[in-house]
C-alpha cells in the first residue's frame, strides 16, 4: 500500500539521470558544481535544460561566457563531487581544493575534468526561462567519452545525500537507432 508522500520531497523520485560536475570559466575565473536538474529536450543537436541557481557563483560563470562543460563523474569521485557542493567557488579554488585535474576543451572556455568518463562542451542557446526558473538551455558541442569505460558506475542523486550507483546494465531488443 502506498502512502501520502510530502510534497517537498517528490524531486527525489524524479532526480533524473547521472549526476554532473558542470565546469564554467570567465576570464581568469572558474569553477566546479554538481548538478542533478536538468533534463534532455532534443537529439541532434543534443540540447540540455538545467537548473543553475542564481545564488551559485558557476551561474555567474555562465551567465558571462554563456558556455559550460557537462563532466559525467563515476562513483570514485564521490567524495569530491559532494565536496564540490558543499562550498563556493567565490572565494576558493575548488580545482586545486578537491585535486580535479582538467584538460582544455575545443570550443568552449570552460574545462574538461579528466576523472570523469565523458565531458560535454556546452552553448547556452536559450535564457527565456533563467529569470522564472533559473533554467539554461545548452546545446552540446562536442562531446567526449573514454571507450574503455563499459559499463560507467555513474552517481544518481536520491535526496539528502544519498546516492544510487549504477551497476548492471542489461539490454533489451528495441526499435530505436
Ligand atoms: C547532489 C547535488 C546536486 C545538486 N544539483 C544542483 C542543481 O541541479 N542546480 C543547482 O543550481 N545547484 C545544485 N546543487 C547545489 C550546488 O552544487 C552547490 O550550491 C554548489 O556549492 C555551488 O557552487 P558554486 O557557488 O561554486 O557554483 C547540487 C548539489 C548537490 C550536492
């Protein structure tokens, strides 16, 4: 039998896919968050809808060079993800701070983190909705994934720190390229 379910807590049944560290950078400035809101609107181009939050400094980021990396972390960065979270890129350096290595990317400012399996370079195309949700849209770029990582233990974000991991994967015949 279910129950009545607080309405407060009803994100945590939807948080959606992998949890993401976005990377942002403006002139000699960047940083590092992790993010769960976000949503897939389109294939090709693969467009992005995320919410980054007006108090968060990677919005400032972002806002002023309106591009971004979406890194795709796998379970052993757990720490340095929640890390991440917990404190501002304002006044430290998370980079150095959480030892996260990062390579420069191809089209945008922002960097790639080297620990994560994929990194997504991102174009903010859309800012219709920042103002009444916070919400970006991002178009991806460039994309890159390491092939030898098969089956990524990705973290997927359950509430109040807790974290699932991906595990098995099985596959199913289906019609979709
Ligand atoms: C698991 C997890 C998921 C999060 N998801 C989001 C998110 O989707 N959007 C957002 O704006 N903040 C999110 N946050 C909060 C930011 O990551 C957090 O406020 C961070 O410290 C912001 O850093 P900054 O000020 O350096 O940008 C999340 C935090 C955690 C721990």
């Amino acid at each position: 039998m279910k129950k009545c379910f607080p309405l407060s807590k009803v994100y945590s049944l939807l948080e959606p896919g992998p949890l993401l560290l976005l990377t942002t950078a403006h002139c000699d400035a960047s940083d590092v968050m992790p993010m769960t809101w976000y949503s897939l609107l389109g294939f090709e181009p693969p467009l992005v809808a995320c919410v980054v939050s007006a108090g968060n400094h990677s919005q400032k980021l972002l806002r002023a060079s309106k591009t971004c990396v979406l890194n795709i972390p796998t379970v052993e960065l757990a720490k340095q993800v929640v890390g991440c979270g917990n404190c501002s890129g304002a006044g430290i350096d998370k980079f150095a701070r959480f030892g996260l290595s990062r390579s420069a990317a191809e089209q945008v400012a922002a960097p790639l983190l080297d620990d994560c399996y994929a990194s997504l370079e991102c174009r903010v195309v859309d800012t219709r909705l920042v103002r009444r949700y916070e919400q970006f849209v991002l178009e991806v770029v460039a994309a890159w994934v390491d092939p030898k990582v098969k089956d990524p233990r990705t973290l997927h974000h359950r509430g109040y720190g807790k974290f699932m991991v991906a595990g098995e994967s099985i596959k199913l015949r289906s019609g979709m390229r």
